[in-house]
C-alpha cells in the first residue's frame, strides 16, 4: 500500500510524520517482512529496508546515484546539490577527486591530534554542567555543545560565532510537522552559514593559519586544487552532517543505556573501568543510529523480489532498518552492550563503499572521551524520558533535549 492508503493497518512509509519519527522501528519490521522495495505514491520514492539490500546499494553506484544528493526534500533534490554536500552529492570520478583532495586535509593524523582539545573541551563542559542530584539537560549543556566546538575548533570558527553556527546548523536539519520539504527557516539559515563560511575562505586566502579551513585551500594533487566554492561546501557537509550526528549519537547513548539498568550498572562499575565505552557507542550506532536513511537517484531499474523500481525514480536506502535485520543480529530490537563484535562489525551506520563516512574516526573519537570522561564522573543516573524532547528530521535521529539527574562519585 502507499501513504494515501487509509485502513488502519495499511503499510506508511512517511519520513516528515511526527508519529513515525518517534518510533519508525515498527514500521521497518513491516517493511522488511511485506514490502522490502516500498513504494509511496503520495511523496514518490521507493524504499530499500533490507540489511543485504542497503549493503549492496552503498556499492553500487551504476545504480544507486549520489548526484541529485542525499535527501528526500524536493528543494533538495537537484544535480546542484553537491554546492552543499560537497563530495556526498557526487559519484565517479568527480567524487574521487573531491575526496581525494578533502582528504589531504582532513587527514586520520589530524583527527588523532584533536585528543587533547577534545578531553579538554569535555572536561570544561563537565565542570560546568554536572552538579550532584541535580537535573541537567544532556543536550543543551554538553552534548549539543562539545561536536560543535570541535568542529569548530578544526575549521577556525571563533569562539565567539559557534552559539550562532551551531543554532543554524540546527535550523537547517529541522523539519516543521505538516511541511513536507525544506521549511522557510531551514533554507534560510543554510544561505546564512553559506555566506558565513564564504567570508572565512576569503579572509583564509589573505592570512592562512593552521586550521583545516587554510589545509583544505592549500590542499593539491597535481596541481589541481580546491575551488573556495568546493571549500565552503565540505565545511558546510561538516558543521551539519558531523556536528547533529555525533550529538545525536552522543544523546541516543545516555538515553538507551538509561532504559536497561542492569547493563547500566555495568558500564559504571568503576571510575577506573572504560571497557564497555567502545561496545555502548557501537550498539548505540546498531540500535538507534543518528542517520537513518539516505536518499539515492536510480540510474537503472532496480528489481527486487520480482518489484521494480524505475529508472529515475527517488529512493531511500534505510540504514535504521537495515541495522535491526533479523537475519543479521540476534534479537535485534534489543539494546545489547555484549552483542557478538562480528555482528556489530555489519552495522551501517556510516554507510558504506567509496561513500563511508569520512568523519566516522571522529565520531567514534568524540563518543569515547565523552563516554569514557562521563564513566569517570558517574556513578549512577537518570533520564526524564517524559521530559525529552525529540529532533523532528527526516534523517536524523536523536534529541533536541534529554534531561538527566547525575549522582556523582
């Protein structure tokens, strides 16, 4: 069935309703078992929800294109999008070129040499916010805070614009019930953080300094170099993509774990044991990952289990399903810091093929120091899951506000 259908067990697939962004997980059992190339007539694009499925299509790129981007949303939707999502709205050679150049910059030793500012960024923020017995908003004081100052810190944003560029870049991923595209306010703050970045490319042209905005512009590969346009567009793909995702992820964790006490208990045992820091972050990508679905353009018909979706079409290739297959984790919609490491070696989260996420080193860096800071601090806590307040995306997944009373040790 499609999403004009109106019996009260029809199969929706509706990515802007509100309800099914509370919980899409019900839905996307329903898909993989009915219908694992969906279709919905009344915003036409098709759906893949299948872990092998999703898999394929990462690595498929003759079929599933990158070149009308990423997202659903009808502005969005255009061989232009690549002025914004730079390499992500790309495929061939024009994507290996631009990655290839990015990451001259946006080198693995330049991530590992965030560390420190990273510990320091996370104990500041601990110090301020986390007081004993008393409610703090996860979110709003550390983990909506500390990707951006990263991100920040990287690109040479000062200090002084991050609470400006982070509300924008939350602007540009919030998506307004009833509106079925790019709210008014989204398009807006994406010109404004355009133009913003327009001016620090400008003003790094004139007096370079060690930030990943001046490597970018110095980056070359015989003798091609990166437009300021190309600049300004991966900086752009890095302050919304990098930044909500690793809040997210950072949010989802607290939340999830928070519902499962005896595994909580474990995780805090002792200030002194981290060890289950690297497995709560990877079930936590497995079991709620902020991304959960990338749109692709079909080059070519694609049939799957005699359906066939044409060439031309929108599709969506669901990594938040994909993620609880049944035929690839045990118990999938259970939250399972001890699930097998070859299990969680399949997940989805950042994507896969030529297309994997190139800030998934950063995200899993920032995610373990918080964590692992957070292990030190705590020995016990609690959300106010009324109280939370979930970000309203297409493709995001996590909290906008997550209240938590901390017992310290």
């Amino acid at each position: 069935m499609t999403a004009g259908a109106t019996h009260p067990d029809a199969l929706v697939l509706d990515p802007y309703d509100y309800a099914f962004q509370d919980d899409p997980y019900p839905t996307y059992a329903r898909l993989r078992a009915e219908a694992p190339l969906y279709y919905n007539a009344d915003l036409d694009f098709w759906a893949v929800t299948r872990h092998a499925d999703v898999a394929a299509a990462f690595r498929d790129d003759a079929t599933f294109s990158n070149r009308m981007g990423v997202s659903l949303d009808a502005i969005a939707w255009s061989p232009h999008a690549y002025k914004t999502m730079s390499f992500l709205a790309l495929d061939g050679k024009d994507q290996q070129r631009l990655r290839s150049l990015v990451s001259k910059a946006f080198t693995p030793r330049r991530v590992r040499e965030l560390t420190p500012q990273v510990q320091a960024l996370t104990e500041k923020y601990f110090g301020l916010a986390f007081a004993d017995g008393v409610e703090h908003d996860w979110i709003g004081e550390v983990a909506g805070l500390l990707p951006m100052d990263v991100i920040s810190e990287m690109m040479g944003v000062p200090e002084e614009d991050r609470v400006e560029v982070r509300r924008l870049a939350d602007l540009v991923v919030h998506r307004e019930e009833g509106i079925r595209d790019v709210p008014p306010a989204a398009m807006e703050a994406s010109v404004t953080l355009m133009t913003y970045y327009a001016g620090m490319v400008e003003q790094r042209r004139r007096r370079p300094s060690e930030d990943l905005t001046s490597a970018l512009l110095e980056a070359e590969n015989d003798g091609d170099r990166l437009s300021d346009e190309e600049v300004m567009a991966f900086l752009f793909l890095m302050v919304v993509a990098g930044n909500e995702t690793t809040t997210k992820l950072l949010g989802n964790a607290l939340f999830h774990l928070a519902q499962h006490p005896e595994q909580q208990a474990q995780v805090l045992a002792s200030p002194d044991d981290t060890s289950l820091v690297v497995p709560w972050i990877e079930e936590t990508l497995r079991h709620d990952t902020s991304s959960q679905m990338l749109a692709r353009h079909l080059l070519q018909d694609y049939e799957l289990d005699g359906v066939v979706a044409p060439a031309g079409s929108r599709a969506v290739l669901v990594i938040g399903s994909a993620n609880r297959d049944e035929d690839v984790f045990t118990d999938p919609t259970r939250f399972d810091l001890h699930r097998p490491k070859e299990e969680l070696a399949k997940i989805l989260s950042f994507g896969g093929g030529r297309h994997f996420c190139l800030g998934a080193n950063l995200a899993r860096l920032e995610a373990r120091i918080v964590l692992e800071e957070f292990v030190r601090r705590v020995r016990d806590y609690e959300v106010d899951v009324d109280g939370a307040r979930r970000v309203h995306s297409i493709s995001v997944r996590g909290f906008a506000s997550l209240p938590i009373t901390v017992r310290l040790r």
